[in-house]
C-alpha cells in the first residue's frame, strides 16, 4: 500500500491531526501516529513530535526531566 499523502493504521487520509482533531498525532514515514497521552493538547500547533513522554511540545500535567508526567 502506497498513499499520496499519509496512511493512519492502513487507510490513507490527506493529513494527520496535527493541529487539530482529536487525538492529535505526528507524522514518522508518513504514518499517523497518536501522541503521548500526557502531551497537552495545543490548539493550532504541534502536541508532539514522536510517540514517547519526552516528545510533547508542553505536558498536559507535569515534567520529570525530559518526560511528561
């Protein structure tokens, strides 16, 4: 399967939710992905950048060095 644009869990879609939708997600080889649970959600900008804790762009509850938490 090849996409134009991006594929979330198979099916191809012409964007993530990067800036809105919910969940918000981030893109790695054209792939949806869905952001940490403890990244806050930002409205109009990125949540995250990768899948992990230490990826948010702010933590929706507190940071522990590099990870939300």
């Amino acid at each position: 399967l090849s996409c134009r644009y991006y594929s979330r869990r198979g099916v191809c879609v012409p964007t993530c939710r990067f800036t809105e939708g919910d969940p918000r997600e981030f893109s790695q080889g054209g792939e949806c992905s869905e952001c940490h649970p403890e990244c806050e959600r930002i409205d109009g900008g990125a949540t995250c950048n990768g899948s992990g804790a230490d990826t948010c762009t702010r933590c929706a509850h507190y940071r522990d060095g590099p990870h939300c938490v």
